[in-house]
C-alpha cells in the first residue's frame, strides 16, 4: 500500500495507527493507496481501492445467473430453444 503524507509531519507509529484503521474499517476491500492530509490538529483520510473483478450476470428464463454451467439438462434445452433478439 502507498502512503502519501499531505501537509505536517507526523510520527510513523501515527501513520501506522492510521493504516490499522483503514485495515480494520474496510477489512472486505483492499486498500491501494492512502492519503494522509494533516492540518494542525485535523487529519484527513482518503482512500484508494484496488479494483474488483465484475462478473456479467444475465438474466436467463427467469433466473439471474452468471454462467450456464449449473444449470440442469431441461434449463440448458430451455435456454437453447428461447428466441434470442439482437439489439
């Protein structure tokens, strides 16, 4: 993770806190880069996430999935005999 030190200096025991905090708060996201904005006693935390990976959900004889492969023998033949549009 980058750290950026906007304004003061602080302590790198400060900073560390910092980080534990961002850690613990967004524990479900992973933190690319942290921008430490210090004014006097004001500190201004900002946040960069890394990117997550999107999966294309569709919606296909009523059911929302992702991919075909759980689906059973009649819902693939379902699938395969709908009227498909292009758009």
């Amino acid at each position: 993770m980058k750290v950026n030190v906007i304004g003061d200096q602080i302590p790198q025991e400060e900073i560390d806190a910092y980080i534990g905090y961002g850690k613990q708060k967004y524990a479900d996201r992973e933190i690319k880069e942290m921008d430490i904005t210090v004014d006097g006693e004001y500190v201004d935390l900002k946040y960069t996430f890394a990117d997550v990976p999107f999966d294309r959900i569709r919606r296909i004889t009523g059911y929302l999935v992702g991919t075909l492969d759980r689906f059973n023998n009649g819902k693939r033949a379902e699938e395969h005999d709908r009227v498909k549009h292009s758009v």
